[in-house]
C-alpha cells in the first residue's frame, strides 16, 4: 500500500510528484483532468503502519506486520487469518 513518508525531504519530494507532475502526467494519458487528483488525498488519510495492523487485527487477522518500503512511501503488509 502507499504510505505518507515521516522524511522531510522524501514528504517534499513525494508531495511535488503526487500533486503537481501526476495529475498532469495522469491528464495528458487519460484526457480526463481528475483522473489522479484523488490519489495523493487517499494516501494522505489512509491510516498505515501500526494503525493499519492494527485494524487487521481488529478484523481477526493474526501474526500481522509491516515493513516500510522505498523511504516508506509504500507499506508491504503480512497477516495471516485463521
């Protein structure tokens, strides 16, 4: 899943990519304007980490974990579900 990275830097890096150059990137492929402005909002809402384990567990699910991925801009997620 994608994750809303804690580095400054990487968060700076990260926001000027999903708000500026993908919804221009996503317009010019898909001729339709909000075709990626959503994105970058759900990702900053989405809970991740420990939260998201969290609700897995509350779901039944066990064993969970999470391991940033690519300076945490995306979560790789384990549980299992007996």
């Amino acid at each position: 899943e994608f994750a809303y990275p804690s580095n400054a830097l990487v968060r700076a890096l990260y926001d000027f990519y999903f708000t500026r150059l993908l919804p221009l990137i996503g317009k010019l492929i898909s001729h339709d304007s909000s075709a990626y402005e959503y994105l970058p909002t759900s990702v900053k809402h989405f809970i991740y980490g420990a939260d998201f384990t969290s609700h897995l567990e509350s779901a039944g699910f066990n064993n969970t974990s999470f391991k940033p991925q690519t300076f945490s801009i995306s979560m790789l997620y384990r549980a299992k579900k007996l």
